[in-house]
C-alpha cells in the first residue's frame, strides 16, 4: 500500500485512544461482577458444589480478564503511534 494511505489509517489520538479503553474495560469489569454473584449464589443453593463452582467460576473470571489485557495493549499500541 502507499505510505500515505498507512499513515492516516494509523493517526489515532491518545485521548480518544484512553477514552476507547475506559469503555471497553467496563464490559469485563461487569461480566466479573456477574461471575462471582453467581458463583456465591450457587454456593449458597448448593455448598457441597463449592469446589466445582470455584473452579468454573476463576476459569471464567481469567477468560473475562483476557479481553480487558487484549484492550490494553490496544490502547498502548494506538497511544505510541
């Protein structure tokens, strides 16, 4: 592709770059919310399946926090450029 055409496909201003990241971490940060509340009701409901609701539940609480990493390596590379 022509030089020109990269470099304004890449100017990305680091505001709008951290205001695009403050936005995005809010869905992790509620999906964790939602994960926890259902594994402490479950534990209430059921405490004999603790030991498999805790594991499910960090299983997916890591899966979760893998999207808000991803974002912010998004952010630090449209910041530096």
């Amino acid at each position: 592709m022509n030089d020109a055409v990269l470099a304004q496909t890449v100017n990305i201003n680091p505001g709008l770059a951290a205001i695009g990241y403050g936005l995005g971490a809010i869905g992790p940060g509620i999906g964790v919310g939602l994960i926890f509340a259902a594994v402490i009701n479950g534990t209430a409901r059921q405490p004999e399946a603790k030991g498999k609701l805790q594991a499910l539940g960090y299983s997916t609480f890591v899966l979760s926090e893998v999207l808000a990493l991803i974002g912010i390596v998004v952010y630090f590379i449209a910041s530096t450029k």
